[in-house]
C-alpha cells in the first residue's frame, strides 16, 4: 500500500461497503498456511466454549420457562434500556393505535399515497445523489453507501413503527404508558 492508498484509507468514511475481493491461494506464500494453522489452533486452546451455570434460582428458571411458552404473550423493549416487558398481543396494538390515531401527530394515507411519497422522495434522493459535487463534499464512500442501501430496501421502502413501554413511569389509566418510535432502519431513506 502507498503513501496515497494509506491516507485514503485512514480518511475514508465510516459509510462504505466492504470489499467481497480475496486474493487467489496461489498468490499467497506458502509459508502463510501453516502459520495460519498454528495460530487457530493455539487459540482454540486458549478459548475454549463452554455452558455457563445459570446464575437464577429454580423458581426463577420455572417462571422465565412459564412466561416464554405463554402464546399469549409477546416481549417488547421498554424504554430507558430498561430491558424487555412481557405484554399481550392486543395490549400492545391498542398501545401503538393509541398513538397512531392522533391525528395531531399522524396522518392516514392510503397505499396509493405512500408510494407516491416513495416515488418522490426517490427522484428527490437521486437527484440531489447526481446534481450534488459527492466526490469532494460526501465523497465516494458515502455516495455508494447511500445508493447501496436505496437498492436494498426498495422492496420495503417504508419505515417501521413500534412502541417501547415506559415501565419506569408505572401505569396510568389501567395501562403502561408508552413511548412512539419512527424508525427508518428498513426505509429508503436509511442511507442518508
């Protein structure tokens, strides 16, 4: 690696999409394979698995078991990174309803509208891609990350909804109250 290879790597960004390249066996030396060997196999020595000793009681152990075969129950995050709660199905619709039939906050479009709004936030997204200078601004790491993640998610283009309960706050009306979350992780616009 040069000197203008090295500094490109220490300052390329933090947005790109790792390489699939390996080199040919035959370009490696020879000596390089039993090398390798040795030093997998001093390290599986070194770290070997092996089943921890649960550290719950066995009245813990039975209710964890109980909980977990319950059909009726679901384990969403809670708020605060607080850990998992154990709800059921219909408590935890009626949480994320609640707060998607504010129509202060939400708006009901129909599958029509929403992939419009994709289609237009797409020519958006590409054309601010082709008309913006990214090699000296975003550069090409980033450029390719963000039409890479376009790519990926334009079978599902759409955001997710989800709701955390805020257990740290006890319950109000009968129910736990809980935070909305908007996440972008799967949407087309996940890249930027």
């Amino acid at each position: 690696m040069d000197d203008y290879e090295y500094d490109q790597y220490q300052n390329r960004s933090k947005l790109y999409i790792k390489s699939k390249w390996k080199p040919k066996e035959v370009d490696l030396p020879s000596w390089c394979f039993g090398r390798l060997d040795r030093f997998i196999s001093k390290v599986r020595k070194i770290f070997k698995q092996r089943r921890a000793t649960s550290n719950l009681l066995p009245y813990q152990k039975e209710l964890l078991e109980l909980l977990l075969n319950d059909p009726e129950l679901i384990f969403p995050e809670t708020d605060k990174g607080l850990g998992p709660c154990a709800v059921t199905y219909d408590q935890y619709v009626e949480a994320c309803l609640k707060h998607l039939r504010n129509t202060e906050y939400y708006d009901i479009l129909t599958e029509e509208e929403a992939r419009q709004g994709i289609e237009e936030l797409e020519i958006l997204i590409e054309a601010w891609l082709h008309d913006y200078n990214y090699k000296k601004s975003i550069g090409e790491h980033a450029h390719k990350f963000i039409q890479q993640h376009m790519i990926a998610n334009a079978a599902s283009p759409f955001g997710q909804f989800y709701a955390l309960f805020k257990i740290h706050k006890g319950m109000k009306d009968g129910a736990w109250p809980t935070r909305p979350v908007c996440s972008d992780f799967t949407s087309l616009a996940h890249g930027l």
